[in-house]
C-alpha cells in the first residue's frame, strides 16, 4: 500500500483532503420505483393489518375458553377444531412476520449493524427485508437500508463519509459512513462501466492489446458489501495485491465529482478508475467501442476522465507476501487521526530515549526496521525497543516479581539467604532487558490510563454511558485518539471533537492535569497491534463485533499472539481480565498468573466459553445492563465486567468455527472478544480479518491498515519468559546462594581511588566536582552505573540520562567526558571500560558505599564472620554505620526517574533490616539488651515498614525487664498500625510477651 504523506503528491501544504465532496448526481425516481414501493406498502397493508383483521372478523377467538380437562381428549375432532387450529398457527406466522417487519424497519432506519435475526423465520425475514427496502426505496437505495457492520459507526448528518473509504484523512477507512452517498449513486448498479481511449485525440476504435486502455466505474454498496480497489483487483487482475497498481494509475486525477483519489482506500461509488492493460472481465468498458454499453452521462464523464490520464503510470509495485487475499467484509473500517503539528521533534511518543533529534528514529522507523524476529541495531531486539508500551508493561511486571521475591525471601532466615540479591540476567535475557529499558514508555502508559479513567469518571458525573470505542490512536505528538462505533455527542471537557463525530480527542497537555480516580478501566481490552506514520493503532478486542480472525504463516502469527498476550497480562490500563491461550503459550502463564490461563485445545474451550456466555448474559440481564459497558460507569461501577480476551491461535475446524462465531455474535456485549488463527484466512464469521506477512506488516485491506506490526518473536518470547521465571519467589531448584554483583576488598589495602556515598546524600570522594551545567549528568550517568556492576548498555545509558530522546554524537560525548572525568588507573587502565557486549563497566577501583555495604554484610554472615564471633560483630557495626539515610537522598527534582525501574527501593531497606537483625542476635547472645535495642533502631530509620524488626525490637525490649517501657512500645505499634491493626505475627508474639497488652495499651492511650 502506498504510503501516505502530509500533502499530496503536487507539494501543497498539508492540509484536509477531500473534506467536503461533491455528491455524486442523483438518479431520479422512475414509475415503476415508485410503482414498486406503493405495492409494497399495499402488501405490508394487507400483511401486517388485513391478516388479524380478517381472521378477528370471520373466525374469532381460535383458544377454548376454558381450562383442559380429559373430556377435551375424548371428542371428535371437527371442522371447527382443525380451523381453530390452523387459526392460531396463522396468529403465529403473523407475529413472527410482524417481529420480521420492526427488525427490518429499525436497521434500515438507524443505519447501524445488521439486522436481528428472527429465530426461525428465513424466508417470512427475507419476504420483509423485500418489502421494507421496495418501500423505502423512493427515498434511497436499497442497499442503504439493509446495512452491514461496515455501516457501523456512521456519522451524524453533515458528517458522513463514503462508506467504501476511510475517513478522508487517512490511510485506513474508517466505519462506513456514506448513506446518502450510495443513495445518490444507485444509476451505476446497472452501469459498470471502465473505458478506454488509448488515442483520445484520434477518435478511432481500433486498439492492440498493448495498448488498450479500459476502466471501471465504482459500484455503490449492496447489502453489507462496499466495492474496494483490491476486490477489483481481484476480479479483474487475479490478484488483490495488485490494487496498488489501479491507485497508482489513477492517483489524484480528478474524479466525476470533483474530488481526487488521494488514498487506496479511500474511493466512492461512481468514481472511474483506469485499469492497467491486462485486466479482463465483463465489468470493464473500452471506449469507444464499448461506448453504447452505459448511459450517454458516464460515456461523458469516462471520455472527460480518460483525457486527465498520464498521471501515474501503472508503476504500483505488487505487494509482497503470500497468503489468499482474504476480503475484510462485514467490517468497519479503523482510520488514523490528524495529527497536530507536533511541539517538539525531538519527542516521539511510545519512544523514549530511543529516538534521537537528529533522525536517529530512522534506526526505529519503517524504513530501517528489522525484519520480524531479528534484532535492530546496538545488539538489542528491535521487536522490544519498538513496542513501548509492551515493554513498559512487561518492565513493571518484572518489577513487581523481583519484589515479590524478596520480600517472601525477607521471611527465611537471617543472613546468606537465597533471593536477597536477583540473579543477574545473561546473554539473550540481558539483551532482553535492556531493550525493555530503552524502549519503555512508562508515562505513555500512565497517562493512557490516567485519561481513560478520567473520561469514565466525568461520563459517570455527567450520568452518561461509556460509548463504543473500536480503537485508540497514540499519535506522535502524544495526543489520545478514541475511534467510536458511532457519534456519542460532545465528549466531556478536556476531551475534544476529533476530525468528525466519531473521534474523540485528547491534547497530552490536558491528559497531564489528570488526578487519579477511583474508577473501573472503562476499556481494558485495549491492545497494541503496531504503528502507522507515527501513530500506535491499541484494538479494542472485547468491542469487536464478532471475531477476529489472523492469516499469515505460522511463525509469523505466533509472533503477533504472543505481543498481544504479553501486553494483554501485563499492561498498565486494565483492571482484572482473564486472557485464555489456546494453542500456544503455555510458557506465558508466568508472566501474570493471575491473569493468563492455557487451555489445551478447542473443545474445552468451545465448552468453557458456552458457559460464561450463559453466565454474562444472565448477570446483565439480572443487573438490568445493556452491556458490560453500562456496568462500568455510574452507580453501578462497583461491577467491574472484567473482560474475558480468547486467543486461539490454532484454526479451528468448520464445526468449531461455526460454534465460535456463534459464541461471538453477541460477544462484545458480553466484554469477550475473540482473536482466532487462521492459515487460509477464511474463517466463517469473522468481522475483522487480518493478515500479517513475512515482512513484519499487518494488512486488512478493507479495514484500510497497514502496520508494521508489533510483533513478539518466539527468541525474544523465550529471553523475557527467563527474565520472569528467574524471578520466579516460588521458584525451587538447586541454584546457589545469590551473592553480591560487586564484592570489595574491604581490608585497608582495598582502598578504592574513587568513593561514591550512595546511601543518603550523594557524595563522591577522589574525583573534582566537574565544572558547568554537565556535572549534575556525569554524576547521574556515575550513579546508573555504580547500581550496574555488570554493566550498562550505551543505550540504556542514554534513554535513562534523556528519557525524550538523545542523538548518537551527544551520547557518545558524555560517555567520552565521563572516561575523563573518571580518569585511569595507575596502570594506564581507564576506570571506565566496555566489556565483550560492548557494555559500559566500571573497574573494581570505582566503589560506592553501597557495595561497600554489601560485601561488609556478606563478609559477616557467610566469610570470616561466619567462623568468628567476633569479627562478626565489627563487620556488622561498620556495615550499620554507613547507612546515613535512604538511596540518594536530596537527589535533583526531575532527575534520576529511571530508579522507577529498579528495585534497589526494595532492596536497600530489606539489606539495612537484615544487618540491623543480625547486629540485635549478636549482642543478645551476650545479653546486651540495650545495645540490640540501638542497633534496631538504628535500622528502622531507614526501614521503617520490616516487620520483623518490630517483634525482634519487642524482644529486645522483653529481654530489658521494663514491663512499663513494653507497653509503650506496645501502645506506639498499634498507633502506627492504624485501622488496619497489627499483623497476626506481631499480635500472637505480644500474646506472649505481654498477655494483658490489649488493656495495657488502653491504660497508656
């Protein structure tokens, strides 16, 4: 597919394109429409009126008038009985018919959706649907009035778009939006037509193959079906890929209306398009010779149309790929906003400190990307450092496990545990976690949910339902696009009309004034498929209205599942969800436990499903709820309707297809949305289909997207699925004891050249303060690299330092103005190196008071302090004395928010605690209560929260014999507990200590 630009192809300014077409001319109404539409009114008359009417007249009422009794059984049946019977089946076909007729009536006047079906009544729905459109055709074309899922989401009046197009400023079309549109172009059911003039000017019919010049004209939609350049590339072409040739040939030549083809997707019925010369088929017109074929009006505007030719040229490249050609049909169509003109180039959105002002977003664009699943440049995973809102998710998630694990390894025994320091990640996991690092987008993700939450709450306040959101648009400038299903009025403020009634729009500056707030996420099934000219496309999959169905190879697929299970378990936005794999990722269930579930094939899932649909549709209906929507909002928001995302990657059968589609009919009611595999890219009941290629592209031709894709590969798959087992606090194997990255000689010969205080106050010793604005850098660049023995990646280096981005040169000199700041050793050796993987490390003469800290504790619990009591307790003294305060205190406002990423929060008090315990052990061996009492003191002041250094402090307090300074202590935990009241450890240890503590604590307060 082409790719779009900001202005069009004569080098005008950007700007609006199309915004207001002139309609097509209306075909007037002969006799017969008029003919036809009154005797449809007459057989509706005599149907819906003259049958009751008739039946109540002649026959009456056809029921008994009293109850059953045997004696019924035992009379003759009569003329009467079988008329009375025949009677009340008639009253039954009536009502059905009737049913037929108000289903019928409320599609075509509404415009939205396809009509209910009717249980049982075929034929007696296809007799009304008949009727209904003959009526109502004197005021537009039938096809109007029997609308498909690509009319969902039209416009209000004044704002409605062609149905067949995208919305008018994107490359993708948006929800069919043209009833009046279609109405005004009914003339070319009849009249396809496509001519061609390979000499205009000589006026001859004779023409060789060669040079053949043939064209087709748009036919208006017909039922649920909008014409399409890659349907007609198809028929006429063998091939839909080759639509990009038609658009090529007829790029922006000025059209019968007066407007111009200007997207692949964006046509309208009655347009011309010239075909390239080998296209065949019956549809097509070559002039003059086929010239009587049409009206004399389209012969006119195909030969005013054949003279705009020589534009192009027939140079559109076929796509590349295999795969069927798959139609979207029955679909809406998802389309990219405008865009703002964006403050700051330097800021790309969802990229932080990964693209550079200088162009570096090139090595993360389109044009330089990777191929899927190899890796970008810089050694690290494009798949990852392109996906920032993926990577955010799976890095807070990290997080949260590494934390989990130490403070469930806080309860094992004191000193030399395993789990007081995580493993450090190697090879592909390392790589892994960088790319999780650079390309991050943690504030995208906060304001994402902070504006989602914040239009549920105002909505709520303003009792108005959440609308129908099909997709979120992440623009470049960090402006929030919603696509709705269709108009919702006006948005509450800050929100904003978007480019028209179904675009709701957020500025970044307005999503930043936003609080928190206590709210359900109002649209949790919201996920990242990949981006288009600088825009991240989130599907909401639980608003689909049906399945969604991916084509592609294997591989491929796999990597397309895989993202959006990761992101789905993972991501800042949601409440709770269940996500269910069938079919592939059983290894993902570490991720979020809690959340991902594998199923082992589709017959447990076909049986799963069934029941939950039974189980939501009767909890909506008993909470009186339209959908899982009203049930977010308002009075009743306390039920969350978490929704329920199906991931199936293998293809069903037909059966089990059929069944699916079913369960999916009236899904996104439900909040379930499906996501189904599909090898031939047929899959009965699909709303949505999807294809993604072998280059990393996700196509839906008639959705009009085409992304590069977010893709998670099944390498890189493995490396994050590493990352988590390894942090897995419930992991049990034989791994040693985890001991310190970075151990110091901490004799009087270890000596370090360069001593940074870390803990508490930053502070370096042996280095001059550098001079001028760089130094609060070069002292932050020290400190990631200080909590990074191992080593840092140049890039993670530079999206920590500048998370909005930074250019390569700019990099490279503060990593060179670092070298020197930092110096060499005696021997000549810089004190900052880089390693075999090209990570940046510092020599063992760099030492910080934190490593310092570490090798003391584990000097003390588990080297010559383990042996010798003695220098147990010097070592654990000194360690004690260095902790001045928490981790680079008073540190810069707006500095250092990569800590955010680590766990040093949790580690260092969790350290400070186990020295401050093993310290109180020792000097209660020898009965020094009071010195134990210090040390735990000491430690609480920057560990405040350890329970554990409560109930020994309570010991300690116990060993003094002060029953009076007991109860204090006593009455001081329960007035730090609050209403939440002590933790059942602490309260049965002070059973013991103090058995009257309850009225103790009383007394004292």
């Amino acid at each position: 597919m082409a790719r779009r630009t900001t202005s069009n192809s004569t080098g005008s300014s950007p700007g609006p394109r199309n915004r207001t077409p002139q309609p097509l001319p209306r075909r007037r109404r002969t006799v017969g429409d008029f003919l036809k539409a009154f005797l449809a009114f007459v057989a509706l008359l005599v149907l819906l009126i003259g049958v009751p009417g008739a039946l109540a007249s002649q026959i009456g009422w056809p029921l008994p008038s009293g109850s059953p009794s045997l004696d019924w059984l035992q009379k003759e049946i009569s003329v009467d009985t079988f008329i009375n019977t025949l009677t009340v089946v008639v009253w039954f076909a009536w009502a059905q018919f009737t049913a037929c007729v108000l289903v019928e009536v409320k599609a075509a006047l509404s415009g939205v959706g396809l009509p209910n079906r009717v249980p049982g009544a075929g034929p007696s729905q296809l007799l009304a649907r008949q009727l209904v459109a003959a009526l109502l055709l004197v005021g537009a074309t039938a096809a109007s009035f029997t609308p498909g899922l690509s009319q969902l989401g039209q416009q209000l009046d004044g704002n409605q778009r062609p149905a067949a197009a995208a919305a008018q400023q994107t490359p993708g079309g948006l929800l069919g939006q043209q009833q009046e549109q279609a109405a005004s172009t009914a003339a070319a059911l009849a009249e396809q037509a496509a001519s061609a003039a390979a000499h205009a000017e000589s006026g001859t019919g004779a023409h060789a193959s060669d040079d053949d010049t043939k064209f087709y004209r748009i036919q208006p939609p017909e039922g649920r079906h909008h014409d399409s350049l890659w349907e007609v590339a198809e028929r006429h072409l063998g091939d839909g890929r080759r639509y990009k040739e038609i658009y090529q040939l007829n790029k922006d030549r000025t059209q019968p209306d007066g407007s111009k083809l200007s997207e692949a997707s964006l046509i309208r019925p009655g347009w011309i398009m010239e075909m390239p010369g080998d296209a065949r088929g019956g549809e097509l017109v070559e002039m003059p010779d086929e010239a009587p074929k049409v009206s004399e009006e389209v012969q006119q505007q195909i030969s005013d149309y054949a003279r705009t030719g020589g534009a192009e040229g027939a140079g559109g490249q076929q796509g590349g790929g295999s795969g069927s050609g798959s139609l979207d049909r029955d679909t809406a169509h998802i389309s990219l906003p405008e865009q703002r003109p964006a403050p700051d180039k330097g800021h790309q959105q969802g990229q932080p400190g990964q693209q550079g002002q200088d162009g570096q977003q090139g090595q993360q664009g389109q044009e330089h990307a990777a191929p899927a699943g190899e890796d970008g440049g810089f050694g690290l995973p494009q798949a990852l450092l392109g996906a920032p809102l993926l990577a955010a998710g799976l890095l807070g998630a990290l997080g949260r496990r590494r934390r989990q694990a130490l403070w469930q390894s806080a309860l094992g025994a004191v000193g030399g545990r395993r789990g007081m320091e995580p493993p450090t990640p190697t090879g592909a996991a390392a790589d892994a976690q960088d790319a999780l690092l650079v390309g991050a987008d943690p504030e995208g993700v906060r304001l994402l949910d902070l504006s989602l939450r914040g239009l549920a709450a105002s909505l709520a306040g303003e009792s108005r339902p959440l609308p129908t959101v099909y997709a979120a648009w992440m623009s470049g400038n960090g402006d929030l696009h919603l696509q709705l299903a269709q108009p919702a009025g006006k948005p509450p403020a800050p929100w904003q009309l978007g480019q028209d009634q179904t675009f709701w729009m957020l500025a970044r500056a307005d999503a930043e004034r936003y609080e928190d707030v206590d709210t359900a996420a109002p649209y949790p099934g919201l996920v990242s498929l990949g981006t288009m000219d600088d825009s991240r496309l989130l599907l909401n999959l639980e608003a689909v209205p049906g399945i969604v169905s991916l084509s592609g190879r294997e591989q491929d697929r796999a990597g397309v599942f895989a993202s959006v299970a990761a992101e789905l378990a993972t991501n800042g936005w949601s409440d709770r969800m269940t996500i269910t794999l069938v079919g592939f990722g059983e290894d993902l269930t570490p991720l979020a436990p809690n959340r991902l579930r594998h199923l082992d094939d589709i017959e447990a899932l076909v049986e799963t499903m069934e029941a939950e649909t039974r189980q939501r549709r009767g909890a909506l209906g008993a909470a009186g709820h339209d959908s899982v929507l009203t049930g977010r909002t308002g009075p009743a928001q306390h039920t969350r309707w978490a929704p329920h995302l199906v991931l199936l990657a293998a293809e069903p059968s037909a059966e089990d297809a059929v069944t699916l589609a079913e369960l999916a009919a009236d899904a996104s009611r439900l909040g379930i949305g499906y996501l189904v595999g599909t090898q031939s890219g047929d899959l009965p009941g699909a709303a949505w289909e999807m294809e993604i290629t072998s280059e990393g592209k996700l196509l839906a031709p008639l959705l009009g997207l085409e992304l590069d894709a977010q893709l998670l590969p099944v390498s890189q798959q493995r490396a994050v699925v590493e990352l988590f087992t390894d942090a897995d606090p419930e992991r049990d194997d034989d791994r040693p004891t985890t001991t310190p990255p970075f151990l110091v000689d901490i004799s009087e010969q270890g000596r370090p050249a360069v001593y940074a205080r870390l803990v508490g106050p930053y502070e370096i010793i042996g280095l001059e303060t550098p001079d001028g604005e760089r130094s609060p850098l070069l002292h932050e660049a020290l400190a990631l690299l200080l909590l990074h023995r191992e080593g840092v990646h140049p890039r993670v280096l530079s999206s920590a330092l500048w998370p909005r981005g930074v250019t390569d040169d700019v990099r490279d000199a503060l990593v060179e103005r670092l070298r020197a700041w930092l110096g060499n050793d005696p021997d000549g050796t810089p004190r900052l190196g880089t390693d075999s993987t090209g990570r940046l490390k510092l020599a063992k003469s760099v030492v910080s008071d934190l490593d310092v800290l570490r090798s003391l504790y584990h000097e003390a619990t588990q080297g010559r302090g383990a042996n010798s009591r003695a220098v147990r307790g010097r070592l654990l003294t000194d360690a004690l004395v260095l902790v001045r305060g928490p981790l680079l205190a008073e540190r810069s406002a707006g500095r250092y928010g990569w800590l955010t990423h680590e766990i040093i929060d949790a580690q260092l008090p969790l350290l400070v605690a186990d020295i401050g315990l093993a310290l109180s052990a020792f000097h209660l061996e020898k009965d020094r209560a009071e010195k134990a009492i210090e040390a735990l003191n000491a430690a609480l002041g920057s560990a405040p929260g350890d329970e554990r250094l409560w109930n020994e402090l309570l010991r300690a307090t116990h060993a003094t014999g002060d029953s009076d300074r007991l109860k204090s202590l006593a009455a001081d935990l329960v007035a730090r507990s609050g209403a939440r009241g002590l933790p059942p450890r602490t309260e049965a240890l002070l059973d013991e200590l103090l058995p009257a503590w309850r009225s103790g604590v009383a007394a004292v307060g």
